[in-house]
C-alpha cells in the first residue's frame, strides 16, 4: 500500500508518496488538472490511499482521487494541524504529514457526502443564497421610503398592491429609478427561486421518510426539511448525540479551570447551514 499527501492549491498540488515503512518515494508539485494528476498519480503500481484537507476547493480533487486510489480521505484542517504541531510550513511539509498520518490511520476525518447528495445540497445553497440577495434588495426599498420619510401600512410591501403603491409614489426622477430597478430584480429572483426549488423537489428522495417525517415536527416545513436532511445526510455518521450537536452549532463554548466552569456563546465551528436551519 501507499500513501499520498495531497496538499491542494488553487493552481497546484504537491504530492508526497509514501510507502508503508515511511520512505519517501516522491515530492513533487503538480498543476492542478485533471490529466497532470491522473498521470502522476498513475505512475505508481499498486494500491494508494490519498488525503487531501477540506480545502474550498475539495470537490473536483477527490471525485477526480476516487477513481484513481483504493481510497480517498478527506481531512479536517484545524484538527490535523493540531496533531502534527509543525514549527515550519511549507507545502513539502504538509503534505508529507498527511501522508504521515493517512499511513498510521490517525486523519481526523471529514464524511464525504455521495454526488447525488452533494449536488441537492449545492441546489438549496444556491436556493438560500438567492433568497438573501432578494432580502437585500428589498431591505434596499426600504431605506429609499425612510430617506424620503414615506410611510407604509402594507402588511406586505411586495404583494402585487404595494408594487402598484411603490410605482405610484412620486419621488425625484433619481429614486424612482432606482426603486424601479429595485423592483424589477426582485422580479427575477422570485423566478429564479422557484425554479430553484423545482429543481431539488423533483430529485428522487423527494419523498425520503426521513423527510416526511422532519415535516411532521412544529415548526418545520418541506424546505427546512429538505436543509436538515441534505446537510445531516445520515445521522449513523455520528459518533454521539453530543458529537452531532457540536457539529450543528448547538453546543455553548466552555471553559474550565480546576472548580471554575464557564460557558459562551455558541461555538463557530459548525455547519453553518445546518445551524441556520
């Protein structure tokens, strides 16, 4: 078996490969295509377990590592830093750790979601974000009434009503330009949102029991579902209940010092989009 540390850079990866003895067999950086690492990669016989970090741009790597090592580990930044302790950084440097730490099995690792799961997760994402780029336009119309102390009593301003209300309104040329502007956009992304939604509520785990059964709780409707369930993936990946509401963002921050314990604000380190949810 060998093993490869995979340092990922936005143009370029250094490889180390490493045999089970802890030689060094190659170091070298690689330019980030698919066919530069295919064939370096390629160029050792017999079977290879690769670990890249979970870098921003983790994905295409390890779909691409997957189809050429027996197995590809994907591993948590902060926590491989904290074992390997390296007083030098260089690119060398870490991924010779990694190699290190994939051949004596000690990767904190980070679950890889399957391609069909990634890709509705990416969709309701994409879906959020959209929704908050509306909020801000929207929020943007707001500010134009209160710069020009105009008042509304519409218990929505967007409703078909208030957008005849807002076009009526007799601002300088200027701000009805731009509320017109304003309003034209929040056009295309009440579009681009339900086509969003279309997209991920006609994959196949539209009715997921799991799913179904999340919108059976209070509070929690088909989209939210759709977030915990995409995000979570399957809650047998947890070691604990405590682990998962750690990952969640659920867990207060705690500090302890012989008798003296003290608890924060809710930890950063989380799936955000799971803790939004």
């Amino acid at each position: 078996m060998l093993y490869l540390g995979c340092d990922l850079h936005k143009k370029r990866t250094t490889f180390t490969v490493m045999d089970e003895r802890g030689t060094i067999l190659s170091q070298e950086a690689i330019q980030n295509t698919p066919e530069a690492i295919e064939q370096y990669v390629n160029g050792f016989p017999g079977e290879k377990t690769a670990t890249v970090e979970s870098t921003f741009n983790w994905f295409w790597f390890v779909d691409l590592l997957e189809n050429l090592t027996a197995e590809t580990i994907l591993a948590h930044p902060g926590k491989t830093k904290a074992i390997l302790q390296a007083r030098a950084k260089t690119d060398k440097i870490d991924s010779k750790g990694l190699a290190d730490l994939t051949r004596l099995d000690l990767i904190p690792r980070v679950h890889i979601p399957p391609k069909e799961i990634r890709d509705v997760r990416e969709l309701l994402r994409y879906r959020t974000g959209l929704v908050r780029i509306r909020t801000s336009l929207k929020n943007k119309i707001h500010s134009i009434l209160h710069k020009n102390g105009i008042l509304n009593a519409f218990s929505d301003l967007f409703s078909e009503r208030g957008k005849q209300w807002l076009g009526e309104l007799p601002l300088r040329p200027c701000y009805q330009y731009i509320l017109k502007t304003y309003i034209d956009l929040i056009q295309i992304f009440n579009k681009l949102i339900l086509q969003a939604e279309q997209e991920f509520y006609t994959k196949p785990l539209k009715q997921d029991e799991e799913i179904m059964l999340l919108c059976d709780l209070p509070g929690i409707g088909k989209l939210f579902a759709f977030h915990i369930k995409y995000e979570i993936v399957t809650i047998e990946r947890f070691y604990s209940d405590k682990n998962f509401v750690s990952y969640a963002g659920l867990a207060p921050a705690t500090s302890q010092s012989a008798e003296v314990t003290q608890h924060g604000g809710l930890i950063p380190q989380s799936n955000h989009w799971l803790k939004w949810a």
